[in-house]
C-alpha cells in the first residue's frame, strides 16, 4: 500500500479531481481514507433516487471516504451546513472546493478495481481482482567477443 497526501484549493471540483487521480498517477485501484475541508455548493444523489441534489450555501466536509478506479470513482460524502445539519450521499460533479480539501488516498497495487454492470442491481458495481506481480526487466549484460559475428 502507498499512501498519498494532497490538498485541492478552491474552485477545484472534488470528484472530478479524485475520479483523474488514478490515470493521472499510473494507479489501478485506491480507496479514500480521510477526506476534511468545505464545499460550497455540494452535490449529492441520495439514496433511491436519481438524480442529483444541490445544497447551497457553506459546508464542511465531515467525512469523505469510497474508492479510486481508472472507471471513475466512488464516494460517499457527509457535510454539515452553517447550522450543523448534517446531510449525506453518493459524490457528485459540481461539488467545489471552498477554501480547502485535505485528503489521504491509500493505492493498492496488488489490486485491480473496475466497474461492471451487475445484472443483478443494474448499476456499474466494482469488481476487484488480484493484479499480476510486474516483473522485472531482462537485464543482458555482453562483453567484447560474446557475438560470433564481430558486434561489440
């Protein structure tokens, strides 16, 4: 396991920004650990329905967490508003950092993940696989006179 640590500044859509994070890095699977900072607006599609829901105004993140594919990414989301409510749901495009985003994201490298359609839900769900150990490359070491044919 890697462990990376970054910041998004404000302006910067959080999914989007997370969703490039696998091909940006040469990854193939991650997951979110820790996700704190605000947004403003947020965007959520909650649970049953949808389509997504904006919640104006100032947020803090209380929690972020999912997973990182090269297929995109999936993560769950709870604010608090000004007053303290608190409101949760699956990440959508729009959310924008407002002053900052802090995250930590763990890659797996001895894992694949992907998104398949299951038959059984309808929707794109993840597949995990064990990824095959890259193996290291030949190393051929010559020496003057090793080719019959005169190469040095």
């Amino acid at each position: 396991m890697k462990l990376e640590a970054l910041r998004l500044t404000p302006g910067t859509d959080l999914l989007l920004a997370l969703a490039g994070l696998p091909l940006q890095r040469g990854e193939r699977a991650g997951v979110v650990i820790s996700g704190i900072g605000s947004l403003a607006p947020v965007r959520l599609r909650f649970a049953g329905r949808d389509g997504a829901s904006t919640l104006p105004g100032d947020h803090e993140i209380l929690s972020l967490a999912g997973s990182l594919s090269i297929d995109g990414a999936h993560l769950h989301l709870s604010v608090a508003d000004a007053d303290g409510r608190v409101t949760g749901g699956h990440l959508m495009e729009g959310s924008l950092v407002r002053t900052t985003a802090e995250l930590l994201v763990a890659w797996l490298p001895d894992f694949t993940f992907c998104r398949v359609v299951d038959p059984q839900t309808g929707f794109r769900e993840l597949q995990i696989s064990r990824s095959e150990p890259e193996q290291p490359a030949a190393i051929i070491t010559t020496r003057p006179g090793d080719f019959s044919d005169g190469r040095r």
